[in-house]
C-alpha cells in the first residue's frame, strides 16, 4: 500500500468516527442529576445566607447608632445580666464548633474550599460585635437574639460544607 | 457531529431547568464521552471524568453567550475540564509510564463498543493521542493545543505528524 493510500485510508476512518462518539454504556443521569440539584440547593442556602447576613448587619450599624446616641446620655455602663448570658453563650458555641470540626475530621471529611472560612469569620466578627454592643450597654434583648441566630448560621454553614465535601467524594 | 440542540433548551437550561439540561446531556452524551474517552483513555477515569464534566457544565452555562454553535462550546469546555481533572489525578501520572498497550486492553474489556481506529487512537502514547484528537476529530488549531497542554506549537505539529504516520502504519497492519 502507498503512502497515499495508507493516508486515504486513515482520512476515511476519520471521517467515520467525529460523526460517532463512543456510548458508555452506563447510566451516569441520576448521579449528576443529584449534584445538580444538590449544588441548586446550596446557591439557594448560600443566598438566604446573604440576605441574612445583610440584615444583621443593618441591626447592629442601627443599633450601634443608636447605643452611640446613648453612651452621651449614660455616663456608666455597668456589666448587665444580657452580657453574661451572651458569654455563656458564646463559650458554648466554641464548644459546638470545636466538637463538629474534630468529629467531621476523625469521620475522613474534609472541609469545601471557596467561601466558606470568609463567611465564617464574617459570623465570628458579628458575634464579637454583638457580644461588644452587650457589654458595653445597659442590655438590649434583640441583640441577644440576634447573637442566637449568628451562632445557629455559623453551626449551619459549618454544617453544610463538610456534608457536601463528603457528598461529592461519594460520587 | 451531532446536530444542534434546539435553542429552546439551551435557554431553559441557562435558567435553572433540569429537564432541558437532561435533554441536552442524552444529546450529547455520546461525544462528550467519546471526546473524555479519547482524551484520557482509561475508562474508569472516563466514567468519573464525563461525570465531572456534566455538573461542572451545569455551574457554567451561564457563561454560554451563544457566540459559537452551542456543542462547539460544549465540547471547548468539556475538554478544559478534562485536561484540568485530569491534571489533578494522581492515577493520571501513573499512567504516563504505564504501557499503552495495557491501557487499551483494560478499555476493550470494559465492553464498549469501538471502532477499530479509535482502539488504534488509545494506543497512541499521552501527548500524542491527546493533539491527534484534538486537532484531527475536534479541529483545534495547534496553537489551541498548545496553549492547553503547555507545549509549543511546532511540538504539537509534530505530535500530530508522528500520530498520523504510526496510525497509518497500524491501519495498514490491521
């Protein structure tokens, strides 16, 4: 055969084969189409954590104002029964946190890149806040409940990234 | 090539619609695997890549600005994916000092069916299969490949000679 012809024939096969991909043979729909709605699951938790996060923060920038106004009027502000109840709190909330990351680690999970540590010390910074505005004011019990929810989102998202790591590495 | 999906589903697809996704993967199922397939030949690895490659096209169709035909997009992104999946493995570094031979028997075995010149093209050593695909089925130009495999242009054109001449070697033994 020629090399004219061993081309010709490579050419021919060619041009068989890009009109024809290769069937795999298997079903891999139902897999992908569970991490698509799972990773539709975490940008909807991931957008009510925003707005969440936005709103708390409006409620201490108005409340700080506000405990700002205040500080001019009260020339003492004596440790309250709110803020030790905040530190309570608090410590607690370290307690969880440490326990969930060092169970998730000893089970093999590993925690997702991406945004996660940024949107966790953002929650760190709003406890200390509130935690700050607490102290230092006569006591205010919606920032004692916002405190709650700050240290209930940090638990969620913690939560929520070692699950979906080990989600995905299932797959 | 396979024939061009219905925009319609392109667009529901770009807005959040499953269903036009699914419609678009057994669409184009076949190539896509084809295409992963060819790239990495290990079918193991395929099976996880395409996989890889479907929820990773699912997080970026919106950056589809319907610039070029949808499947030519498709296809530019699925091999992204795979080059840089495929990076990320070590079992992908293993296989650069195995033999090729053994690497086309394990895909034999897997009970696909495949022509004679695509069992010829997963003979082919890495590099060399991987600018053969590229440029002669997928019609990358070399300066593409070049860019996407970190190699130079003139390494890619002669990549692609060598593939053609042992493959018209092969063909002519077959």
């Amino acid at each position: 055969m020629s090399d004219n012809e061993k081309a010709q024939k490579l050419d021919r096969q060619l041009e068989l084969i890009k009109q024809q991909g290769i069937d795999p043979k298997r079903e891999f729909w139902s897999a992908i189409e569970s991490r698509v709605n799972r990773s539709k699951r975490y940008q909807r938790t991931g957008k009510s954590f925003w707005y969440g996060a936005i709103a708390a923060s409006i409620a201490i920038t108005t409340f700080m104002a506000g405990w700002q106004l205040s500080v001019l009027q009260a020339p003492e502000n004596p440790v309250t029964g709110y803020y030790l109840l905040a530190e309570r709190m608090n410590a607690e909330q370290q307690v969880q946190l440490h326990g969930m990351r060092v169970g998730y680690e000893t089970a093999g999970y590993s925690q997702i890149n991406g945004n996660t540590e940024e949107q966790l010390t953002q929650l760190a910074l709003a406890r200390q806040e509130i935690t700050e505005s607490l102290r230092e004011t006569s006591g205010d019990p919606n920032l004692l409940e916002l405190l709650r929810w700050v240290n209930e989102q940090e638990l969620k998202l913690l939560n929520q990234s070692y699950t979906l790591t080990q989600s995905v590495q299932e797959i | 090539m396979q024939s061009e999906p219905a925009s319609e589903d392109v667009l529901l697809a770009t807005r959040g619609d499953v269903d036009a996704f699914q419609r678009l993967y057994y669409l184009h199922i076949k190539q896509v695997y084809g295409l992963v397939l060819r790239l990495c030949a290990d079918k193991s690895l395929a099976d996880d890549l395409v996989q890889e490659v479907f929820v990773q096209l699912w997080q970026k169709l919106g950056s589809f600005r319907g610039d070029s035909k949808f499947s030519t997009w498709l296809y530019r992104v699925t091999t992204n994916i795979c080059l840089t999946e495929m990076r990320k493995q070590k079992r992908w570094f293993a296989k650069l000092t195995s033999d090729s031979h053994d690497v086309s028997e394990q895909v034999s075995e897997g009970g696909l069916d495949m022509s004679q010149l695509d069992k010829l093209i997963l003979k082919l050593p890495e590099q060399t299969r991987q600018v053969f695909v590229l440029h002669a089925l997928q019609g990358e130009s070399h300066q593409q490949i070049a860019d996407w495999l970190g190699i130079a242009i003139g390494t890619s054109k002669a990549q692609f000679h060598r593939a053609r001449k042992r493959l018209e070697e092969w063909l002519q033994d077959e």
